[in-house]
C-alpha cells in the first residue's frame, strides 16, 4: 500500500493546507476502512465559512493543483451534509477557484477578470435553478463554472442484457461467457486477400511504416472495411503497414494490417509470444495515429462504469471485513460522473475512443495480483481526482497537468505524480514494453486478458500504444477484429511502439473509435468500423448525435482536443 509519510511529502505544494492538515488526510487515504469520496483525496484543501440561520458552506478543491473539480457543501454546524453541489472549472490553468472569505462568502474566480459570486443565495439559488434545467452541464456564475447534473447514460441493448444476466440471474455470469464464446467469437472478424492492386503511399508519412519484409511497392494491398475518409487512396483499399492522413483533420492519419504480414524479424523476434494461429494471422487490425504535438488527451468515467466497489473476480478472502470497495469507497457521491465531453471543449473535439474494462472484470482472479493490495483492482483519475487508486504492475495511460501524455507500467515510485495528474486508466498488463512484448502476454490468467474459461483468448480487442518517430510522439489507437494479445503485441511491436496495452474488448461498442471533421460549418462524424455507427443516436431531423460527445454514456471514454493555438 502506498506510504502516507511519501503523500505528505507529495503534498507540500498544495495550496492553504498546514503540514498537519495534510498528514491527516493522507493518513484518511491511505486507511482502511470505510470512507467518502473526498477522504479519497489526500491533497484537498478545504475552507468552511458560516452563513445566516446556522448553515455552514464548505468548499472542497479536491486538487488544488489541477484546479479543475470542486464541491460547495451546505452543511449544518455539527457538519451534517444538507446539500452537496459539484462543480467543474472549464479553464484550470487560467481560471483559479478558491473561496473568498472576507466579508461576504464568495467563489473568488482569478484570471484575466477576476469575478466574485455566491450561486447558492437566495430562495431560489443559482445552483438549485441550474440542476432544475436538467443539463448535465449546467452554466453558473456568469458560464464561467458549470453545475455538474446527474443523468442516466446511455447504453446498448447487448449490454443491457448482459448486465442483467450478471445482476439478476443466478449463473449469468456463465451464460454471458457461453455467449461471448459462442456467438459473438470472430463475430466482427474481417479480412482480405492480397489484391492484385501494386502497393502506393508513403513510407514517410504518419508515425512511420510498420517493419515487413516487403518493398514499398510491393506491400500488399487489403480491402480495409473502415469508414474514415483517406487520403492517398480510396476508401477501401489500403497497403499494409503505411499511414495515410484522415481528409481534414491534420495530424491524424490511419493504418491496415494483418498479422501475417509482418516482417519475420518481428513476429520471431525479441520477447515472448504464442504463435499466432491461422484465423488471426490473416485478421485485418486498423489504427489510427494522434501526431500528440496538436492534440490534447483527456479522459471520463461514464455514469455507471468503471465502477467503485468489489470486482467478484479476487477471492472473498482478500477482502477486508466491512469495506465497500478496495479504496473504502463504493461510489463517487457527491461527485458527479458524466460520460461526455464537457461543452466547453466540443467544437475542439477530434476523436473519442472506449476506455477500458468495468470493473466487475477489472481486478484479478488468477495469479500474483490476486492477494496484492486487495485483488489489484485497476485504477482511474479523472479531472485530478482519484476515483480509485492507480495500482503498481498496471499498465496507465496519463495525463499531467501541463498535458504531458504518458504510457507506462505503474510503480510506486511513480505515485510523486499524483498532485500533477489531470487523468489516468488503468487496464491490466502491458503487451509491449521498453519496445518488446510484456512478460504476462502469453499467461491468460496472471495477465486477466480476458476471454472464455477454456482460454480461447481471440476475440475483438482494441488498444492503444505510444511511439515516437521523428522527433514527434504518437498516440495510436488499435482495433483488432479479432486477435490474441500475443498478436496485438507482435502488431503494436511491428509499427515501433515503445509501450502499448489493452483496453476493451468483445463488442464494437466496447471497442468504439470516432473521428469528427469539421466543414464549412458542418461536422461530419467517421466511424473507424460501419458497425459503431450503430450505438449514435439520430436528431429529428435525421443528423447524427455522436456518441461521448452528444449525449451522456456509461462507459468512459478518451478524446482528444486539438490544443489551443493549434490550427
């Protein structure tokens, strides 16, 4: 478990608190036992001011440092919680928000206008007439904070079924299996035979060209299935292992391969994997790659997943004895989880892509993970606030404060991060590493890669890595239609990434990749398979409203901003 003395050291340049505040909140952190979501926050600041008719107002910045979360409390003077109100700041890093308590109580917002208001005044307030609108963002204080409103994501018919399986019927979980298994294994599988076309494009362009042992112009030649607009070629045809740029959205560009291509000094190379089988090699794989000197990366929970309490896959007996949930915790309240893209970076919004496993399958049921730090639940931080601890050995994808993006297997020592992280997700092992595949890539039950309980492993996955080339860093999202970790390491090995690790997988739901281009005033949405296109919902008017971006989801996601100053 992580070391309190280490947090407190962590801590010193957070804002207000004294060296005392401090070591009790980390002590509260790292306890365990049963607590509320802030206690969950070992770097909050808190300030309490009185109001009329013994109300008192209490202001949480849960991290003063990213300056992005907070909760305005009206509590009684014994500090019972009347209401609790959660509030976003759109603009961390130029907007401060703390609480003025000179004179009247009041949200000081600092920047280049500084403003003062008090949204919880009056019969009527501010706050209870924007969670009256019903908007999971709800503007306050002159639109320079929103009102975070909780409202029911959206979700599939296939995973409300399986969710009602696992919840309601005794061996649902089996069944679920069965049907994975049998119905849905190879079910978005798609491949092509070597066309007669001669290889074209670039072996310059985009993140670099995947290592095959072929000339340029003798690459083969797929048919892809995707749906994006390309550059370079015709919709549906591509040569393997080249990029080609995404039509009006510089710095994106996309990639098709199958396994069997790849150069031998890869798929027989540094590191251990299982041979790929037949059905697998000849899988098409597409990737799409994020030049990240434009583009942002942030990440959100969706309103029910992944969730805070007990995944039922570590034994009972690593559980402690009255704890809800492997931090304490058994949900965010009173924060509130929206599966969207905040309205205030939308028009900037290029790609949203599906974060990683629920946490019913999110912890480990076989190996030496099991007994560590309760079943070693995976971890995720949203907007600077830990909403379940990151875990060492895991594979994390993270962002910083100043939007430095990171990818590595989580250690302890990497917890001096924890007052700079703005987002981070947590999803098992790594399937490369320092270049080469992870040690658990082969072991089914120590590396909790899923699948059914016969350990048939190949299925739809999808993935993410990190490479640089050229002096610039990548981010590339994979999509395998179906495909054994063994051969989502080999691929993200044969494209040069230097880290790479899983995140969903089953269903293209789970594995959903959309990108949105801008127009002439119009938006157009491409999905990276026809089949995701299913999951949006239509206008009235038949347009398309996007999924993360137009209306609120369970599941969490990522998506990428293009950053400001960036044309």
């Amino acid at each position: 478990m992580y070391k309190t003395a280490t947090l407190v050291c962590l801590a010193g340049a957070a804002q207000g608190q004294t060296a005392t505040e401090l070591a009790a909140q980390a002590e509260a952190y790292d306890a365990v036992q049963p607590k509320g979501i802030a206690a969950l926050q070992p770097l909050r600041h808190e300030v309490t001011a009185p109001l009329k008719n013994g109300t008192v107002l209490r202001f949480i910045a849960l991290n003063p440092q990213v300056n992005a979360w907070v909760l305005v409390q009206l509590e009684t003077e014994d500090g019972k919680v009347l209401d609790a109100y959660h509030l976003e700041n759109p603009d961390p890093s130029g907007q401060g928000l703390t609480l003025s308590t000179q004179g009247r109580p009041a949200l000081a917002l600092g920047g280049h206008t500084p403003f003062r208001c008090a949204p919880w005044l009056g019969e009527s307030s501010a706050l209870d007439a924007a969670r009256a609108s019903g908007l999971p963002f709800a503007p306050v204080c002159q639109n320079r904070l929103f009102l975070r409103n909780s409202v029911s994501g959206s979700r599939s018919n296939l995973e409300a079924t399986t969710e009602f399986l696992r919840d309601h019927v005794w061996g649902g979980e089996q069944i679920v299996r069965f049907v994975k298994g049998t119905f849905f294994r190879d079910s978005e599988m798609t491949t092509s035979e070597a066309l007669s076309a001669t290889g074209q494009g670039r072996l310059d362009l985009g993140p670099g060209a995947a290592t095959m042992d072929y000339e340029v112009t003798k690459r083969p030649v797929i048919s892809t299935y995707n749906w994006l607009g390309i550059e370079g070629t015709d919709r549906g045809h591509m040569t393997t292992g080249l990029w080609y740029p995404i039509t009006g959205l510089p710095g994106v560009f996309t990639s098709a391969m199958q396994p069997r291509y790849l150069a031998q000094s890869v798929l027989k190379g540094e590191g251990t994997t299982s041979a790929l089988d037949a059905i697998e090699r000849k899988a098409n794989a597409s990737l799409v790659g994020f030049d990240l000197g434009r583009f942002d990366l942030s990440y959100a929970v969706g309103t029910d997943h992944p969730g805070l309490g007990w995944s039922p896959r570590p034994p009972y007996s690593v559980r402690p004895q009255g704890m809800p949930g492997p931090d304490g915790v058994k949900n965010a309240d009173p924060l509130v989880r929206l599966g969207m893209v905040p309205p205030h970076l939308a028009d900037r919004t290029v790609a949203v892509f599906a974060g990683g496993f629920k946490r019913h399958h999110g912890a480990f049921k076989w190996g030496d993970y099991i007994t560590l730090n309760f079943g070693t639940h995976y971890g995720f931080i949203e907007n600077g606030v830990i909403l379940s601890k990151l875990q060492p050995h895991l594979s994390t994808l993270y962002v910083l404060a100043d939007g430095t993006i990171g990818m590595k297997t989580w250690e302890e020592a990497d917890n001096a991060l924890l007052p700079r992280i703005r987002h981070a997700r947590q999803n098992g092992v790594s399937l490369i590493e320092d270049g080469i595949p992870g040690p658990l890539v082969t072991q089914w039950g120590a590396g909790n890669w899923s699948g059914s309980a016969e350990a048939e492993l190949r299925t739809l996955r999808g993935g993410a890595c990190i490479k640089e080339a050229g002096g610039t860093r990548w981010l590339i999202y994979g999509y395998f239609s179906t495909a054994t970790p063994s051969a989502m390491a080999r691929t993200f090995q044969g494209y040069g990434c230097d880290y790479a690790m899983l995140l969903d997988m089953n269903a293209l739901e789970h594995t959903h990749l959309a990108l949105f281009v801008r127009n002439e005033g119009q938006m157009h949405v491409e999905h990276l398979m026809p089949g995701m296109a299913l999951i949006e919902k239509k206008a009235r008017d038949g347009s398309v409203i996007p999924r993360f971006l137009g209306f609120v989801d369970n599941r969490d996601f990522f998506y990428l901003t293009v950053k400001e100053g960036v044309k």
